[in-house]
C-alpha cells in the first residue's frame, strides 16, 4: 500500500484512490464470492486481492512525467509509453518479491498489475487475453479500478456522477468486463456509492 502510494503522489492523486480502490475490490469480490461460484474464491483469495489491488499502477514509476502528468489526451505513441506501464509493474513485483517466499501473494500482485487493463472482449492490453484467460483478481481490480476512474477528478477530465459513470460501465463505454462481474457491480451499486462517499478526496 505504501509502494502505491509513492505512485498516487508522484501522479498527483491522494491517497484516497488507493483506499478507494481497495475497498470497492473487496466489496465486488465478497459478492463474487457469492454469487459466482464457478471462480471458487475463497476468503483468504479476497483478502490477498484486496491486499494487492494498491500495486496495479506500481508500474507507473517507470513512465515520464511529460506523459504521466499530460493534461490532455495522449498521442497514440504516448499512449503506447503509458500502455507498458502494466509489463514494467508485473517486473517490478517480481524483483521486490524475489524467493520471499510467498508465491500465492507473488501471483495476485503481479497478475493484477500485469492485466487490469485487459478486457473482457480482447479489447484490452498488455495481451489482449479474452473471457477468463483474466485472472479473477485483475478482473476484480480492473473494474473498482475504472469506476474510481470515472467517479474522480484527474488531469485529464473532469469527475462524472455516480450515476453516470455507472451507465457508463453498464454501456460498454470503458471497455467490455465479465458480465457476472457486472451483476455484483449492479446489485452492489448503493455499498459502492456509500464507500466513495466515505473516502472522497
């Protein structure tokens, strides 16, 4: 979570979408947990994805600030710079790990970082994995991660209302996700809500 942070700082972010992140993932997953069992989570897999979601954007210290901090939209050469941000972080996770020890902890932090931007449809990146060649955790991440996205004041855009960003997600608008995981996303559409309220910049 600190490792997160020193990214969220340098990307000019509080720490409020570190804590934002990590709760809306648990929040989707302990309904995943439910509501779909073919993915067979466990509660120690919840605790050790929410405990990784602060690492998805660790990859982030390796991009320029010129890009990393543009207050606009980036160029398509830009956006292929910012787009390794998701190799250079599952690197990174491997050297601070490094015969720790803990593999099953290992895998969750560097799938999540590897692969939240993938998409459910293939539209995504680093590999362009389709369905559930995504694991779980980065999926989980993935959409917490969009939805504090969309709800939250960047650089580059303005914040949209929870209402809106939620039509959003349903509409395909960011990127196809899971279809079950968009049935925890709706039913638990209120908790969400209440959890940003609670940790709004």
């Amino acid at each position: 979570e600190s490792l997160g942070n020193v990214v969220e700082f340098r990307d000019v972010e509080s720490g409020a979408h570190i804590k934002r992140v990590k709760f809306f993932t648990k929040i989707l997953a302990e309904c995943a947990k439910e509501e779909c069992p073919e993915y067979g989570l466990t509660q120690n897999d919840i605790d050790m994805i929410v405990q990784a979601s602060p690492l998805h954007d660790v990859g982030k210290i390796s991009i320029s600030d010129t890009i990393l901090l543009k207050p606009g939209k980036l160029t398509p050469e830009e956006f292929e710079i910012m787009k390794t941000h998701t190799t250079k972080g599952y690197d990174i996770i491997l050297r601070i790990f490094n015969d720790e020890g803990e593999e099953e902890y290992m895998q969750y932090c560097s799938q999540i970082a590897r692969y939240h931007h993938e998409k459910f449809d293939g539209g995504g990146y680093p590999e362009g994995l389709t369905g559930d060649e995504i694991p779980i955790g980065a999926q989980l991440v993935s959409l917490a991660d969009v939805y504090d996205a969309l709800i939250s004041k960047r650089c580059y855009k303005p914040s949209f209302s929870y209402d809106t960003a939620y039509q959003m997600i349903l509409d395909g608008e960011c990127g196809i996700f899971n279809p079950r995981l968009l049935q925890c996303f709706i039913k638990e559409k209120n908790e969400l809500e209440a959890m940003a309220e609670q940790f709004k910049d």
